[in-house]
C-alpha cells in the first residue's frame, strides 16, 4: 500500500472544498440573488452564542444517572432513534422526550448501529427504552427499517439522536394529520443550538439537487411560520403512519448507508396522492453534522453526491414536474401552488373577538384547501405571535410589522408574484385598489364588504335621526358603489345584500360568500337547558344598542315573566361598563373561549338587534349548535330564515317577552326550530357553499 503525500492531499483536499463552495455560491446567486445571498452570508457569519437560553438545551456534561421514558400499553407513536455511538448527544435526546412528554401515548425504539462505545451498556438503564443492537454496523436506513419492523404505534416517528425535542413537539405533527386528510408525512421545525432555523422544509429541484429553505433565518421569522406542503423533510424528525411506511417498503436500501433516503420516501409518499408537509408548530433543536460530518468529499457525507445520482435515475419522470435547477426560491416553495393569493383587512383576524373573523379564517382556511399559496396583511401592521400561529395552521403566512413594509413597498416587491388580491371593507379597499391595478396588473381584485357599510350607517342614522350619522352613510355609499364598480368581483354575505347591488349596479359582478360555520349539533334536550345568551362585542354599535335595549326594556320585562332567568352577555365588554346595564338577571361574561358550554345549556338564544346588515354570525352560530334564536326582522334579513319555522321574530320588546315564554313552554316548537336551525345552517352557511363561490371565482 502506497502511503499519499500529505501535502497533495491537504492541497487536493482544499480544492476540493472550494469547488463546493463556489457551487454553492453560484446557487445562491441563482436562487436568492446577490442581495439574498449577502445577507446569508452575513447570517451565516455573524458572532452569535453557541447555545440559545431560551431553547433550555440539556446539557451535554451531565453525569449520567438512570431514568425513565413513559411506557404506553398500546402507543400510538412509536419514535424510533438509529444511533452509532455519541452516547451524550443519545442521552440528551432521551432526557428531552421524558422532559417534554406529549399527550399522545408513545414508545421509544432506540436502534444500536454496533455502537464503537459503551452505549448499549448504559441506554439499558433507562426504563421504558427499548433497545435494539446490531451485530454489524448495517447504517442509518437498515437501523430505520429495523426498528419500523417492530414497532407498535399506528406513526412511526423518525428522530435522530442529535436532536432534543420541545414542549408540543409530537402533538403538533399529529394534530397536522387530523387536520389535513392528504397528509402523508409531517416534519418537524429544525433549529440549531444557537437558535437560528436551520431547516423549514425541503426543496428538490428538477437536476435532483436539494435545497433547506429558511437555513441562518431567526427561527420566530413569520415566513417560515406557516404550515406548508414541501418536496420532502428532514429524517431527523419525521413523522409518517406504519401503514404508509410499510406500503411504500420502507427506507429504499438503494440509498445506503445514508443520504436521500428521507427525499426518496417523500416522493414515494406523494405518488401515493398523499402530501408532505411542513409543521413550524413542531420546533425540535438539531446538532446537525454531529452524526455524520459536514465535508461532501469523505466519510458519511460523501454519500449525498453519489446517491444525488440514484435518485435522478428512479424519479426521471417525477423530477420533470419539478423547478428547474436555479429557480428562486419563493418561486420554488410555490412551485405546486395553484397561484399566490394576498388577503389584506384592517387587523389580523381573532374567531373568539367577532363573526368576520370567524369568517375570515374559514375562508384562508378554504383557500389552503384549495391549493392556493395565501397570505395576509393586516392594515394596521400588527400580529401577535399567537395570531401568527394560528393562521400559520390554516397555511397562511402573516405579512406584519417590522418584518413586512407597508402594503405599498410590499406590492411594488412582489405585486407580480399575485393570482388574486382580496380586499376586505371598504376602508382598506379604498387605499390599496389603485395600487393592486398599479402593481398587481394581472391579479383578479376582489372586494370582499364583509357588509356593506352604508346600509348599516343608513339604518342607524334613520333609527337615531342622528343628520351627521346620515352623511356619514352617504359618504360611505359613494366609496362602496365605487369600489364595487372597480373590483372584478365584489362579495356580500346576504342574498338581500346581492339583490340590492343588482339594482343599484346591474353590471356588477356580485357573489354570496357568507358566514362559515361547522354544524356542532343539538347536544341536550329541551329540559336540561335554561336562561338566554346575547353572542357579540360592545364595541360594535348595533351590538352595544341592543345591549342597552335588553337592560331598559326587555330584561325587566322578562323577570316580571321568568323571576329566576338570567341573559348571559358573551362578547368583548368595555374596562368600565356602563351603569345602566347593572339591571338584574343581565349577566356580563366579556369574552370566553368557548362558546359550546354556554349554547349547550340555554334555552334560546336573543338577537335583538335595531340597525345593521349583512349576516349575523350570532344567529348562525346558535343556531349551528341547535339553538333556536328569537330575532328582530333586521337581524334576519337575507338569512332565509322563516318565522315560526327556523326562527322566532320579534321586533318590540314585549314579543320578545311572548316568544321566551313560548320556548320555555313548548318543547315540540324548541324541537322544531333547533332541527330547522341546523338545517338552514347547514345548506346556506356550510363550507361548502362557500367552497364553490371562491372556486368559481378564483378558477
């Protein structure tokens, strides 16, 4: 044997790693231009701590000390973690999982690859681990394989040992496949120690080269904070049902020892007509090159070029379906969207504050479902981290202050990336039409009322005699006739809404996209329930009138009927409540969680409401879970509810006072209407109905 003259191999060695990153930076330049591709470098390079506090990272020197991993009879995740030797990273990873135990029940399957060091030895004092040793190091896809092979759970979860995982990690994967139905495997978001993301899920472009999106980014950045369909995910934490991993065979051992195993079984997932996604509500720490190296020229890592070549030659014909090599990555992480779709409002919607919210997250939500890429701007810039969260579970990224600019600067950036531009109330329409013409010429802008103003300003003017209220409402008219006039579609929530458009603006493309409401059910019988709610925020004046209406006059007139019933205000209240609502029986909650305990136990519930227009998300939500609702004839307006069939109508205080009485008597006429209630709901304010009014416009 010839023994290599170190100096050429040094040298060999060092023109070998600037070749690689040469091509890595032309890549860059490729995918993120040469300002993307600073600022990499600068996120790259910049002094930063080697471990992030907020993360709590285990440490690594502890002494080791035997404990115990939960132990589930009947798992329903079995996480399986292939190691070959790095006993402190393993026991780190392990402390984690006991550390942050998720609700779901779970067995863990630790695979010894013929550890070099004592690992088997000391992973057998941990109680609940069970341990599997090879006799020969067979690598990371046979260790996988093996312990898929035994496994219990209905999901295997894939782990590796230089992970450690954080609190909600596993129920946030799981809760991805509950909620979408095409979900064929889940992955985790990867940070680094130091706290920046490392990987939000992967890309594979049409060469078979792979590219993480969000590496060096700061892991709470709203970009990476949605959940996403992606070409693959890391198997460094991976979750996919038994059944699916046992179809498709596993790991393809083609791959061995590592490298493009986790790609190869993402796109065997998703011939299935399955999908892969991206979780951000799973964040798991990873020690990346801990397990295998960083240099693409030796050891472990030098299999990812030479197994790039194997996965070209058996995805060929999928590879053509993918972006070509070089393609920007925000056109590469839509790439199988069916087109870019930018939702603005004047604040980042909350369901548990009003009905439009409610509305408007079942519509991002129905967009998602859709295929298309959405994302939404809030007027007013703000979004807590909350907010952010929960949008990013209907797949909807959040374009808020400091890291999103103003609307305009936005558009002018990436007005041309758009499909459709949705507009909602006409006071944020009314800044940012011109714009979308201007910068988004060939999206489809769509100008959603959520009601139509004017009518509502109309009817309050009329109802106070109020001679500014009234201007103010013709003011409001104007714009709205103007907007509806520019938009390409406009939508109203109200067949009375649309009706009163066509006359106005016979040209006019006007659509029903209404309330969206799941159907919960009837879940008590008549005799178990009693009292009334009022569902609606103070801050909202035809709310705050009825309020004030239900304490002066219907209340007292109720208790001089009912002594003992008690009308449960359910709604954002004001830090100092006004006085002349302390009447009796009239109780005021402010906002509550969960609206399903309190309709679950009432008789009826009351929408007296003087002035307004378009739907009344009150009515549909009570009536969603099967409670009959007493209304006044402006409050059901383009509902298509029937008095004495769906609905009781009352428009004086003294029928309101007859109708309780009615539903507290008569149990056929409760039956009836909570049976009708759920029906109306369900044929007029279902996602379905709403589902095909943005196909038909957005098609």
């Amino acid at each position: 044997m010839v023994e290599g003259n170190p100096l050429i191999d040094q040298l060999s060695w060092r023109l070998k790693r600037f070749g690689y990153l040469l091509q890595r930076v032309r890549g860059s330049f490729a995918l993120r231009g040469w300002r993307g591709t600073v600022a990499r470098m600068q996120q790259q390079f910049q002094s930063r701590p080697q471990l992030d506090d907020d993360l709590s990272l285990l440490s690594l020197d502890e002494p080791f000390s035997p404990f115990a991993l939960p132990v589930a009879a009947e798992p329903q995740v079995s996480i399986i973690i292939p190691i070959h030797g790095k006993l402190a990273y393993t026991v780190a990873c392990l402390r984690s999982l006991a550390r942050h135990e998720p609700l779901a029940p779970f067995e863990v399957i630790v695979v010894d690859d013929a550890s070099p060091d004592d690992s088997a030895s000391v992973l057998a004092q941990i109680d609940g681990a069970r341990l599997l040793r090879n006799e020969h190091n067979l690598g990371f896809i046979a260790s996988c394989n093996a312990g898929a092979a035994v496994a219990r759970g209905e999901f295997l979860l894939f782990l590796n040992n230089d992970t450690q995982v954080t609190s909600g990690w596993l129920d946030a994967l799981l809760r991805c496949f509950s909620e979408r139905a095409d979900c064929g495997i889940a992955g985790s978001r990867l940070v680094y120690p130091d706290g920046r993301l490392q990987e939000a899920g992967g890309l594979v472009f049409a060469d078979g080269s792979c590219w993480t999106t969000g590496r060096f980014e700061p892991r709470d950045a709203a970009a990476f904070r949605y959940r996403r369909a992606t070409d693959y995910v890391s198997g460094a934490a991976l979750l996919i049902r038994r059944e699916v991993f046992g179809r498709v065979g596993g790991f393809d051992a083609r791959y061995a020892p590592a490298y493009y195993e986790d790609t190869d079984l993402a796109f065997a997932v998703r011939q299935l007509g399955l999908r892969v996604y991206y979780e951000p509500a799973s964040t798991v720490i990873h020690c990346e090159g801990i397990s295998a190296g960083n240099d693409l020229g030796s050891g472990m890592k030098r299999y990812q070029l030479i197994n790039q070549a194997t996965f070209v030659d058996k995805w060929m014909a999928e590879l053509t379906r993918q972006p070509p090599a070089g393609t920007p990555l925000e056109r590469a992480m839509r790439w199988h969207s069916r087109g870019r779709v930018l939702v603005v409002d004047a604040m980042t919607p909350e369901p548990a504050r009003d009905s439009g919210s409610l509305r408007l997250c079942a519509i991002l939500r129905l967009l998602d479902e859709q295929g298309w890429s959405t994302c939404f701007l809030p007027d007013d810039g703000h979004a807590s981290s909350e907010e952010i969260s929960a949008l990013g579970e209907l797949g909807c990224e959040v374009l808020a202050r400091p890291q999103t600019p103003a609307l305009p600067h936005w558009l002018k950036r990436h007005g041309r990336e758009l499909h459709a531009v949705i507009l909602c109330r006409h006071t944020v329409a009314g800044q940012y039409a011109d714009l979308v013409r201007q910068h988004a010429p060939q999206a489809k802008l769509l100008f959603d009322t959520v009601d139509l103003h004017f009518l509502r300003e109309q009817r309050a003017a009329e109802l106070s005699g109020n001679a500014t209220l009234a201007r103010q409402a013709e003011t409001s008219r104007r714009g709205e006739l103007a907007l509806i006039e520019q938009s390409d579609v406009t939508f109203v929530v109200s067949s009375h809404e649309q009706a009163l458009l066509a006359q106005m603006l016979p040209k006019a493309r006007v659509e029903l996209l209404s309330n969206i409401h799941d159907v919960h059910g009837c879940r008590r019988s008549h005799r178990e329930r009693r009292d009334l709610v009022f569902i609606g925020g103070y801050g909202h004046p035809p709310n705050s009138d009825a309020i004030r209406w239900i304490a002066g006059e219907i209340m007292p007139r109720l208790r001089e009927a009912l002594p003992d019933i008690r009308l449960h205000v359910l709604g954002d209240l004001p830090k100092a409540v006004p006085r002349d609502l302390a009447v009796a029986g009239l109780e005021l909650h402010g906002r509550v969680d969960d609206l399903g305990p309190w309709l679950d136990g009432c008789v009826a519930s009351l929408a007296p409401l003087r002035f307004g227009a378009g739907v009344k998300g009150k009515i549909n939500m009570a009536m969603s879970y099967g409670v009959p609702v007493v209304a006044t004839s402006v409050a059901v307006e383009g509902m298509q509810l029937s008095d004495g069939v769906d609905v009781l109508v009352a428009d004086d205080a003294a029928s309101f006072v007859a109708a309780v009485l009615r539903l507290h008597e008569d149990g056929a006429l409760w039956q009836r209407l909570s049976v009708n209630g759920l029906d109306n709901v369900q044929q007029h304010f279902s996602a379905a109905a709403a589902a095909a009014t943005l196909r038909r416009v957005l098609d």
